[in-house]
C-alpha cells in the first residue's frame, strides 16, 4: 500500500508518496513523469510517519537551512541503471553543481566502464521520482548552463537561487 499527501512549497504543490517505511515520490504537480514510478499501485490519501519526516524536510529546506536528505528513508522504484545514476545525485553537496559528464564519468569509474553516455545519465535524472532529496535540480549542462528538469527550468533555476542564497547570474560570471 502507498500513502499520498500534498504539499504547498514557494515553488508550487509537491506531491509526497511513501509506503509505511520510506519516501517512494516527491513530485511537483504536473511535472513530467508525475507519478510514473507508481501508476497501477493502490494509493490511499494519508498522513504516515515518513510523510511527516517529509514534510519536516521540506519546511526546513525552503527555509534554507539545509537539512540532510540522510535524515529520510528513500525507496525510488526504479531500474537498477537509474539506482546507480540517482545514488551519485545524492552525493552533490547542497549548494553545488554538477554536470551531467561529471555524472556520467564517476558513474563510469564505479561500474569499470571507460565512460558512459552523458544522454543515458541525463535520462535517468529526468526520470528521478524523488525530487529535491535527490538533487537532480543539481545538474547542469557541460557549457554551464541550465538544461533539461522535468518541472521546468524556471523551477530549477529558482531551486538553485534558494540554494546559493543569490541569483544565478552572480553565480554563474
């Protein structure tokens, strides 16, 4: 069984799906991909401990006070290629960027590959059922620039301000 409640960020209406021991989704309403990692499964409207977590979470990270994503039991349904992507995502320090080569080569390193393809890591961040915790909004293209998040790049961009604690283009000179 999986658990459902909302929740109304600055940014907009996340969507917080757990099972009774860990997160399985966090989603901002109408993304892409909302909700693809669970269609088919009974969802029941209702709080549960984890959501709760959650929502602790989530009202301490919109006040930048930078809570540890470690603090939160996660269980993404996903393949096991997208696990090895995400597992690297949650390594990107809060604040900080990467680029989706950047993932891709340590990715690479770990599996004793002399490289993988930038575009199958980017697929595998654009489909990432748990946003914020794993910080897909982190990754950014190889020129510097934004590109590519399933909830818009407006979002993306206004995830990384809370974060850098200034606008994006003092950042990025």
């Amino acid at each position: 069984m999986l658990y459902q409640q909302s929740y109304h960020s600055p940014l907009g209406e996340l969507t917080l799906v757990s099972n009774e021991t860990a997160l399985v989704g966090l989603w901002f309403k109408g993304q892409k991909y909302y909700q693809a990692t669970i269609t088919g499964q009974s969802v029941q409207l209702q709080e549960t401990p984890v959501l709760k977590q959650v929502t602790r979470w989530l009202d301490a990270y919109f006040l930048s006070k930078k809570p540890s994503p470690a603090e939160i039991p996660l269980f993404p349904q996903v393949t096991a290629f997208r696990r090895a992507v995400l597992a690297v995502l949650q390594e990107v320090p809060y604040g900080q960027t990467r680029t989706y080569g950047q993932i891709a080569q340590t990715l690479a390193t770990r599996l004793h590959r002399r490289s993988l393809s930038a575009q199958a890591v980017g697929g595998a961040v654009g489909h990432n059922p748990i946003a914020l915790l794993i910080p897909c909004h982190r990754i950014i293209g190889s020129t510097g620039k934004l590109t590519g998040y399933a909830a818009g790049l407006a979002k993306k961009a206004q995830l990384l301000e809370l974060e850098l604690g200034m606008p994006l283009a003092e950042k990025l000179k």
